[in-house]
C-alpha cells in the first residue's frame, strides 16, 4: 500500500540540501511529493512523523557482507595476516553458512538505516538470495582476481559473467569486482573491463588501501597502482575503488580525470592500521565522487554507518588539526546522494520521482535533545544511534517499523558452518 509520512523535518538531501518540516508520499516504490502541503492521495499506511526526521536511507558502497561471521576473528593483525586467515575461513565455508552470514550482516545494515550496499565477494548469488529475502537494495559484484590465487571453484570471471547473466529481479543489481593489484593480473583487470562494458555493468574493487601493497607493486612496475591502472585503460566512471588510502596528488588527479569513484573507509583503514587517513579533503577539492564504506565485518567490525560517518569526520579533521577540513554536510551527502550519484541510481536523494528509500530517526530520546533544523546534521552524525532509526523504507517497503526489522530475525541464523 502507499505511505504517507506526515510533519517530519526533513533533510533532503536535494541540491539546495532544503530541511524543512513537510510531508511525503509514496506510491508504489517512488516517492510521489515531498513539500509542506499534504497530496492528494488514495488509501494509504500513514506515518506519523513529528518529532522524528525523515532522510535518505544510508548506502555503504563497500561490503563484504558474507563475512559478517567473522566479526572479532581477524583482530590484530596487518593486512597480509588478515587476508590469509579469511581464506582460510572462507575454504570452510557451506553455502547455508555464506546464505546466514548474509542475514545476519543485512539484519544489522537496517537495524541501523542502511538502505543500500555495494558488496564484493563471489558466491553472489547465494547471497542474492539473502538480500531478496530482507528487502534491502543491493548492488553485488562478483570478485574476481588471477586463478592461481582464488578459492572459488571455476575460471573467477566466467563466474562473474554468469552471475551478470542470469535474472535479478527486484532491488538487486549485478556487478563485477576485482580484489586487488596484490592477486589481479593486467589481463585480470582488462577481462573485467571487458565484461563490464558487454554487459553495461559497474565495477567494483579494493586499490591502493595499505602502503605495502603499494610499495611491493612499485618495486616490481617502477609505477604506481592508479597510475598503471590508468595507462592500461581499466580506470573509467563504471570503476567504484574502495580505500584509495596511498595516493598521490598526481593518483587524485588521474582518478578525477577517468571519473573514477571513491569508497572511503576510515574505520577499517583504522582498525588494520592502514598507517595513514586516505587523503579525502585532496579528493574532494579534485571533484573526485567520494561515498562510504564499512567493509567487512572482519575489518570494522560493524557495519554501522552512523559509526562510520562519525569516525570518517573525525578522523579526517583530526589528522589535519582543523574540525571543519571535511563539513558535516559533506560527509553526510558521501553517505546519501554522492553514493546514489556513484551507482548511476536514482537513491540517496528525498525527491519526487527518486525510488523510496527513507529512513526516520526518532527525536524523543535524550541522545537527539535538542534537535532543530540547524543542527540536525550534526545530531546524525555524532549523536545518533540504531536505536533512534524507528522506521526503515526501503523500495516502498516498510522494513523497519516502531524500532523492529518486520520480516525476518538474525536469531533464526545462527548456522554459520565455519566456527
Ligand atoms: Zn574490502
């Protein structure tokens, strides 16, 4: 049935970023009107929203949503250790262990209003199934990397390319990912392009995210990742990268140049002690898309992105000894409408004709006291907490609603196959 959410501050989120106190109607999956006058409009649920905001669902465009089992089983250690305990649970893994991680991580992204993700494993499709039976929005891009390296059974890319084919119908979007300079050869890289522009897919990959993949990458190709990438033509505007943590002036400049999209992730750049603060205020200043990411569970180990929005602004600000390098506004639109921009989707934006995916953060808790249209902004991000998101909209469908996920419970999986 259409919504009808009446008297909310809403923060749009639109090009003018107007807040004010309206209403909204949704038809179907698309938001109708946004405005201070109540529609026309036929039967519909009506939400009261006074005292509560309305905005844009959240969009973590870097997830490896699979391994939201491994959460506290891959602490303490650099990227290197990391990536060879995780193949090591990964090769244990059953597809009900793969299909209830899922679950659980999705479960956890709508408690707290995430209302998209962009994720990169294989095994997309069993994952696919977990998203169609949450309702969440997904954009799931099938990892590849040269063979010699994989644990995936089969050619990584002819996995990919089927993945691509078959049908996805509803909130899922297929894409194709690559893992990393460290296991992707050029060929790798330029399969994927190839496959990417067949198909008219986005890509999805990790680049440049600690400096010794960097380095190790530099000694052997008297180059750098992005500027190698560049010259054999993979880099484009389909191309999201997450972490682009070691990156030159001259990288920035190159991806601003392809249109290549950047997935920031303080918080696992942090918690892997990446050794630097990737450096965003350049990229912005560049017109580079900057939106965020969680990463994975073994890396974050949430996947919050009220925690992540407030973790990216400090850290940032923090590292250049100025509280304002990056405003609120700017870190709130990386995790809104800069992420709708990056994937070429109508999301991340409360405006009639985009697809309804909102969320509504209740204001009478002592957390969000006083909330006003002038500071609302900054009471998201330093002040807000799953707790607060009371109702989650996603495709026009209500998934959160009075504090509690309606269509399914993370206890009920807890098979996770590996432990
Ligand atoms: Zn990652």
């Amino acid at each position: 049935m259409d919504i009808l959410i009446k008297n909310g501050l809403i923060i749009t989120e639109n090009n003018d970023r107007e807040i004010f106190t309206g209403n909204v109607l949704i038809e179907g999956n698309i938001i109708k009107y946004v405005g201070k006058d109540i529609p026309e409009h036929g039967d519909v649920i009506e939400i009261n929203a006074e005292n509560k905001i309305i905005m844009p669902g959240f969009i973590n465009t870097h997830t490896h949503i699979a391994m939201s089992g491994f959460k506290g089983l891959l602490d303490n250690m650099v990227l290197n250790e990391f990536l060879i305990k995780t193949s090591e649970l990964d090769a244990k893994r059953t597809n009900e262990g793969i299909y209830n991680s899922s679950l659980l991580g999705i479960n956890e992204m709508i408690n707290s209003g995430t209302t998209s993700f962009l994720d990169l494993y294989y095994s997309e499709d069993i994952i696919e199934k977990a998203v169609k039976k949450t309702g969440i929005r997904a954009f799931l891009s099938w990892a590849t990397l040269d063979e010699e390296f994989t644990t995936q059974k089969g050619n990584p890319v002819g996995n990919a390319e089927n993945f691509i084919k078959s049908q996805h119908p509803g909130t899922v979007e297929p894409m194709i990912g690559v893992q990393g300079i460290y296991v992707s050869s050029d060929e790798n890289y330029l399969k994927v392009r190839e496959v990417s522009e067949k198909y008219n897919v986005k890509i999805h990959t990790h680049l440049s995210e600690t400096r010794k993949e960097v380095y190790d990458f530099v000694r052997e190709k008297k180059e750098r990742p992005v500027e190698h990438l560049h010259k054999i033509g993979f880099l484009n505007k389909n191309v999201i990268a997450a972490h682009c943590v070691w990156v030159t002036l001259n990288e920035i400049k190159l991806l601003s140049k392809s249109g290549t999209k950047v997935s920031w992730n303080a918080i696992s750049n942090a918690k892997l002690a990446s050794g630097g603060t990737a450096p965003v205020p350049e990229m912005l200043l560049n017109n580079v898309n900057v939106s965020l990411g969680t990463d994975s569970s073994g890396s974050n180990n949430s996947l919050n992105m009220l925690e992540e929005m407030k973790f990216s602004s400090l850290s940032i600000n923090n590292d250049r000894w100025s509280p304002a390098v990056v405003k609120s506004q700017e870190i709130l639109d990386m995790a809104t409408r800069n992420a709708g921009i990056a994937l070429n989707k109508n999301i991340g934006i409360i405006k009639s004709g985009y697809l309804a995916d909102i969320i509504i953060i209740n204001l009478r808790n002592a957390n969000m006291i006083p909330t006003t249209p002038q500071n609302a902004i900054n009471n998201v991000i330093f002040s807000a907490s799953p707790e607060n998101v009371e109702y989650v909209i996603i495709n026009g469908e209500i998934v959160k609603s009075g504090g509690k996920i309606t269509n399914f419970n993370a206890d009920n999986f807890m098979n996770l196959n590996y432990l």
